[in-house]
C-alpha cells in the first residue's frame, strides 16, 4: 500500500522515542519518586527528572518536521538542569543523555538549512554541558559530589572525569550527526530506481545531461506541473530540499522560473541554449 508509505515513515521518530523512554522508565523505575526527596537521596529520580527524559523523546519525535526545535529543546533543557536541582538526574537515571545521540542523528539526517560549523559548535557545547552534568559535584542533583564519579571538588579526578565525558560526548553527537549526514547526502544524490508516478515519458526520456541525478528527478517533477509539496511527499524529502533542487536546476538552465523551464523543456529550440543542452532536452 504506497499511500501509507509517508505516513509510516513519520512515524519512525515518535516510535523510536517512545520506545527509548519506555525502557528508560523501565531501567529506573524502582528509583522513581513521586514526590522531590532531598539532596542526600542520590538514587531518587523524582518527576521533573522524568520530564526531563520526556522532553529529551519529544525533542526525538519532532527531529524531521522540526528540527530546529528539536535542537532548541534539548538546549532549553539541559540549561534547565544546570539551573534547577530537581531536574539533575540521579546516579542511574542519567542513562537518559544516551537518547542525545538520536538527536544529533536525526539533525544529520534532516536540518539541511544549518551550516556544518554552527551544527559542529552547537553539539560541541551540548557534550560540554552534559559532560559538567555529570561530573561537577555542584551541579549533580546532591550538590556535593559528582553523578558518575561520586567525587567532590577536593578530587583531582574531578577534571579527568569531565575530559573524558566531554570528549566522549562530542565523538558520540558528532558520530551521529555525521551518520545521519552521510544518510542523507545518499538520498539527495541517489539515482531513482523507479519513475515518479504522474511524470509524463517526454519529462523521463528528455533530461539536461549537465544536471546531477537528484535534479534531474526534481527537474523531470517540475516540467510535469507538480508543486513542491507535491515533489516533497513523491522524492520523500523536504519541502525546503525540494526549493534548494530547483534553484540550482534554474540557474544551471539560465532561466529565471518554473514557467520558463517548462518552456525550455517544451520549446528547447526557441531557447537561447548550448547545443548540448538543446539536444538533450530534444524537440
């Protein structure tokens, strides 16, 4: 059943971060709380930590309609933590930053509009801040000593703890990000297995050789008179993707709008064009 093809793919991220809060209730479930215990209670995780973990699986689900969000998210709660105790995780609970990862895969995967290097910085500070979560005995839910560490200020362990765990945090979000890159970098350039259904044979069989393998799918969609949600939801990518395509396919074309390149693909030979591109897209 194609048609529930998108649909089902919407569904991999919710999916995903309901399964991994699931079994993060799971794992700590006998330490859960229903009400803030002291700071002695190193153990406890009271119910603005498990927001905390909810927050972290929204910022999952929303990561390919809204990725932007999903990164201003998990800043927003991460600063939170440092800012309020009760939402520090306990000496079990904070298995739950194990979930960022997905996040940094998902931003790899979908957030084609943020640069490489402000991507870089932002995941940077986020492994820093997680990394002092964990180790800064001032900003572990006691106060006194470090979540993964157990140690105090006076502990020269302290900063080998915090390098070890910010240099384990960036590898791990940058590995992601990168995965996720790579993921879809192979789907924006990937040739087409199969014809997009409503793409009339003139449109497949006439295609500027000077366009890459992806452009030629979005050029062959747009000269059949699809809009670019409609291109978005039949190449399976973003409509912002999808806007990125045919800017290039119009400047590689020297034409200034859609009109003109249906024009030039119905009426190549009244286009001021290079042979090679007039043959290609034939009479």
């Amino acid at each position: 059943m194609p048609s529930l093809q998108p649909i089902l793919r919407m569904l991999v991220e919710p999916v995903l971060a309901g399964g991994l809060f699931c079994f993060w209730y799971a794992a700590n479930q006998p330490t859960i709380v229903t009400s803030v215990p002291g700071r002695s209670d190193l153990a406890a995780t009271n119910p603005y930590a498990v927001l905390s973990v909810a927050g972290f699986a929204v910022a999952i689900a929303v990561v390919r309609i809204r990725p932007i969000w999903s990164i201003v998210l998990v800043g927003a709660l991460l600063a939170v933590q440092v800012l309020y105790w009760p939402t520090r995780f306990g000496q079990t609970s904070w298995i739950a930053y194990f979930m960022l990862p997905a996040v940094a895969f998902g931003i790899g995967l979908y957030a084609t509009t943020l640069s490489k290097r402000i991507l870089t910085l932002v995941l940077t500070v986020y492994a820093v801040v997680v990394a002092a979560l964990l180790t800064f005995p001032s900003l572990s839910s006691s106060g006194l000593y470090g979540t993964t560490n157990g140690k105090s200020w006076e502990s020269v362990e302290i900063a080998q703890s915090f390098a070890s765990s910010t240099v384990v945090g960036i590898l791990l979000g940058l590995a992601a990000w990168r995965l996720g890159n790579t993921l879809r970098r192979h789907r924006t350039t990937g040739t087409p297995d199969v014809r997009a259904t409503g793409v009339d044979d003139s449109a497949q069989a006439a295609t500027p050789d000077c366009l890459s393998p992806r452009e030629a799918e979005i050029y062959r969609l747009v000269v059949s008179g699809l809009s670019n949600r409609e291109i978005a939801a039949k190449a399976s990518i973003e409509e912002s993707t999808v806007k990125s395509h045919v800017s290039s396919v119009l400047t590689k074309l020297n034409v200034r709008s859609r009109a003109q390149l249906i024009a030039l693909h119905r009426e190549p030979l009244k286009q001021n064009l290079p042979a090679s591109i007039r043959s290609a897209v034939g009479d």
